[in-house]
C-alpha cells in the first residue's frame, strides 16, 4: 500500500508539518500502547514541504502532527492506493 500527498500549500516547520517514525510500517499493526516503544526505536522526521511537492509513502506508517505555531493554509491531496490486503492485521474501516 502506498500514499501519494501533493503539497498545494508550503508546509514550514510553524505550520505543523506532518511527523512521521520512519521505518514504523515495518512493525505491522502497533498497539496504542506500543506506540511510543516503537516510535522511540524508529526515532521521528519532520516532513516540511513546498507547494507542488509529492510524497509517496507506505501508508500505515505512523504519523502525527503538532499544533501550528504560525497557523497558514496547508492544503494537500492526498491518495491512498492498495493493491492487496492491509499488511500486519490492519482493515479498511469502510468510507
């Protein structure tokens, strides 16, 4: 599974930019209470963007934002694209 986001707006560091535990995906379906153990071993990185952007991720990676300290329009699209089930015991929840 892989996600597309197109950055429509900068993303600075003031204006809450996605943070991510990088290699997180690899862990399968993490446990509420396992998430800060797993984010501490994978450690975080500060995704900052410019308009026109793209990113392709692993989507079940795990992600969080901070409040923004200098709100601003941050606008993205974002796609999700799966070929085959969710990995690690993970379900679509249904739209």
């Amino acid at each position: 599974m892989v996600t597309l986001r197109v950055h429509l707006d900068d993303v600075p560091a003031t204006n809450s930019p996605l943070l991510i535990a990088p290699g997180s995906h690899k862990h399968g379906r993490v446990p509420v209470g396992a998430i800060d153990a797993v984010v501490r071993q994978c450690g975080t990185y500060t995704c900052l963007a410019d308009a026109g952007d793209v990113w392709a991720y692993a989507t079940p990676i795990l992600h969080a934002s901070e409040a923004a300290a200098m709100p601003a329009r941050r606008r993205v699209l974002q796609v999700d694209f799966a070929a085959e089930d969710l990995p690690g015991g993970l379900e679509w929840l249904g739209v």
